[in-house]
C-alpha cells in the first residue's frame, strides 16, 4: 500500500509522543521514518530534526490529503497539571508545527493542517484548554486546520471523553480494536458500539462530527480487532447507511499495512 494511494484523505503522523522533553522541546517518534535515536536533534534536546520528511508531506498536501500530527499514543507518558499549561503547550505546537512562526520546524517548510489526540494515560486535564487555544490560533488563519481524538472504542473514553463533551472535533477516529467493542464482535449487538458514538455525535459540542471506524491495518497492528478487508468493507458499507455520523475508515496504521486498502474514506495513521 502506497501512502500516496488515492483513497487516503488524512495522515495524521504519529506521533509526538514526549510533550515536555529536554530543553523545553516535546519530542517525536515516527518509529522507522524519524526518532530522536537514529535521527539528528535540534540542539540541547530531545526533538529530531525530521525536515527530510518536508518535502513528502507537501506532495500528500498538493494532492489534497490533510497531514497532521498525532499527541500521544499507546506509550506516551504525558498530560497537563492546569489550563494554563494546556494553553502554553498549544501556543508551542502551534510554532513549532502549525501556522506560528516559530524559528524550531521539525518537519522544515511543512505546515501541518491540525493535530490529533491519542490519549491512552495520564488525565484529562488541560485538553480542552489546549483545543480551544489551537483553535484560536487558526481563526482567522489562511488554511483551514483540523482538531481529531482518536478515543478507544469503550463510550465514554477513559481520557477523551469529558474533554469532547467540552469543546468541538472535526473527527474522531475510533480505536475499534484490542476491545471487547472491536470490529472482530461486530456480530454481537451487546459489544459493537458504533450507536453509542453515533448518538453522542448529533448532540456533541460539533453535531457535524464525523466518526470513523478505527481498524488494525495488519493482524500485527493490534493484538485483537483485525478483520480481513472484505469484511471491513462490508461492516462500512452497513454503518454508513445505518448512521449519519460516519465518516469513513481508519486503519492503524500505514507502516504495517499489507494488501489493498478498501477505504472510499480513509485515514491511515503513519508511524
Ligand atoms: C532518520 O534516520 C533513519 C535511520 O538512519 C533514516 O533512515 C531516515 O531517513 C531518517 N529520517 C529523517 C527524516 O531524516
Ligand atoms: C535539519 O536538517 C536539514 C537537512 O535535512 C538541515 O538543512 C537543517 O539545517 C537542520 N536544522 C537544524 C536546526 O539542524
Ligand atoms: C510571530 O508572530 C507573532 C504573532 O503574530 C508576532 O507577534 C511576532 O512578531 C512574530 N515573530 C516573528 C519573528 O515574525
Ligand atoms: C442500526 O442502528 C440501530 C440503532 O442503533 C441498531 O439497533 C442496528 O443494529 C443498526 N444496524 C446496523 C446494520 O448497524
């Protein structure tokens, strides 16, 4: 599978996985593309340089694809004691990877187009200070930028849920595996909780909220929850003619995938 396939939309880019690094720097992990190990840093911290990445990221933009950069992930050991760091911390990535004007660019001339929350630990705390200060930033800005989650797929989610009570996402890219709600339990009406999302969607702070099916791309992708691509075809195709809220598919994630993809909307995260 090729990242510049045409059935991809969004790639958001995983991920920034160490919010407050050394030298007052997060830091990155992009696993094989870029690491603070393998990949040279800006001085007197811990944030890989990954500039050589510019150039792809703006031939995915050209071709109309939104790139934005993934916080968290299943290992990243982050949060916020207050707003106001929240809100210091937005004004940094704002700089650093969005539309600032920040002298540090990790991915050089590429302006990224938003960011995604993929919260697995810490609290809750400060998020939604940091999306509305994002949000702030990009009112008036001269391109559109996107705020996602990307949640587990149990409702409410452990971290994100009371903070997209809060304030509005675009998308929410629903981790439907390594879950007794995985795709792979579609078939049992009990476990599979699309309509649970879906009703939270029409009455969430973004009642356009699109929500997306979040599947492992690769059996290895994810410890439970792959289905064949056949069958996740078939699983979209009745979603989407079932709920109003859905937005596509999301395969985690790109660096694994084997084999077609069968998105007609997809987001491919790439590690
Ligand atoms: C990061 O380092 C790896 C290993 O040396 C290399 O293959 C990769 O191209 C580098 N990436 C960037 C963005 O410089
Ligand atoms: C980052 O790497 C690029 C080459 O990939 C280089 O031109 C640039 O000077 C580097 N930036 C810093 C701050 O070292
Ligand atoms: C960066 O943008 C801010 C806010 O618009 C502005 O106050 C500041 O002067 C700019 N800095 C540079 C170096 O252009
Ligand atoms: C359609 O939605 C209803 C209400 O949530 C649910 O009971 C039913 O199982 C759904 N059917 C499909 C095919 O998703």
């Amino acid at each position: 599978m090729a990242i510049q396939d045409s059935t991809i939309d969004a790639i958001p880019i995983a991920f920034l996985d160490v919010f407050f690094g050394t030298g007052g720097l997060p830091s990155l992990n992009l696993a094989n593309s870029c690491n603070p190990t393998d990949n040279a840093t800006f001085a007197g911290s811990e944030l890989p340089n990954c500039s050589a990445l510019a150039a792809d990221i703006q031939t995915c933009q050209a071709a109309g694809k939104i790139v934005t950069l993934s916080l968290g992930g299943a290992t990243g050991a982050n949060g916020f004691t207050s707003d106001a760091q929240a809100q210091t911390f937005a004004d940094q990535i704002w700089d650093l990877f969005l539309g600032g004007n920040g002298t540090t660019r990790p991915f050089g001339a590429a302006v990224l187009d938003g960011v995604d929350l993929d919260i697995e630990g810490g609290s809750s705390t400060g998020y939604a200070a940091f999306v509305t200060q994002i949000r702030s930033h990009a009112t008036g800005a001269s391109k559109p930028y996107y705020v996602t989650g990307a949640p587990q797929c149990p409702f409410p989610d452990a971290y994100l849920g009371s903070v997209i009570d809060a304030v509005g996402f675009d998308a929410l890219y629903v981790q439907f595996y390594n879950n007794y709600c995985g795709v792979n339990n579609y078939g049992t009406p009990s476990d599979w909780d699309f309509g649970l999302w879906d009703s939270w969607a029409k009455t969430s702070p973004n009642p356009d909220i699109k929500i997306y099916i979040g599947a492992p791309a690769s059996t290895s992708a994810a410890t439970s929850g792959y289905v064949d691509a056949a069958t996740l075809g078939s699983i979209a195709t009745a979603t989407a003619a079932n709920y109003t809220s859905f937005g596509g598919i999301m395969l985690w994630d790109a660096s694994q995938a084997a084999g077609g993809l069968i998105c007609n909307v997809c987001i491919v995260y790439h590690h």
